[in-house]
C-alpha cells in the first residue's frame, strides 16, 4: 500500500491551491502546503474510503482534497458555528454533493453540545 501511496505521489500534480480561499489569513504559507495536501490527496486516493469524517473544518482544505481524490465516498464536517478561523457562521449544509458540514454553537461559554 505505501509502495502505491508513494507512486501516486511522484506521479501527480495535485494542488489544492486551484479550491483554496485566496483571503486566507494564512495564504502566504500555500506554498509550503502543497506537499502535505498532495500526500493527503495520494492517500485517500490509493485507500478510496467510503466516509470521511473531519472535526474542525476551517476553510475545509483537507476535506475537499479527499473529496478529490475519492469523489464517491461520504463526508461528514464538523465544526464551530464560528467565523474564527475560517469558519462562516450559520453553516449548516455548504461544500460539495454529499457533503455536509455540521456546526454548532461556540461551547467557550461552558455549554454542552
């Protein structure tokens, strides 16, 4: 399997700056970030899950990389109903077909959710 993983990855061009969010705080670090959303995007692509589930969503780079790479398989995002750190506030159901991101209230006030 990582005999394939890494075959992928000599073999792609794979570059999650075509979906990224260009008023990302953190743009100026899109560069460094290559190598690790094209390994991600290798993984997913030699391992084809069927559901994926991401707690803490952001700007949701590495959901949409999976998404990529296995566009049959089910995703399920998590994430604070929060514009902090990329996130929008009021998000219920955004993103790609058969995806769905699932946010609740900011639980810094002690709440439960």
């Amino acid at each position: 399997m990582i005999d394939a993983i890494l075959t992928h990855l000599s073999e792609t061009s794979f570059d999650f700056r075509k979906f990224a969010n260009p008023a990302d705080l953190l743009s100026g670090l899109f560069e460094e970030w290559v190598p690790y959303y094209r390994l991600k995007f290798c993984i997913a692509k030699v391992l084809q899950p069927k559901s994926n589930l991401e707690i803490g969503v952001r700007f949701g780079y590495s959901a949409r990389t999976f998404l990529e790479a296995s566009p049959s398989a089910t995703l399920l995002d998590i994430d604070l109903d929060s514009d902090s750190f990329g996130g929008e506030v009021g998000a219920r159901s955004i993103g790609p077909a058969k995806s769905r991101r699932i946010s609740r209230p900011n639980t810094a006030r002690g709440r439960r959710l």
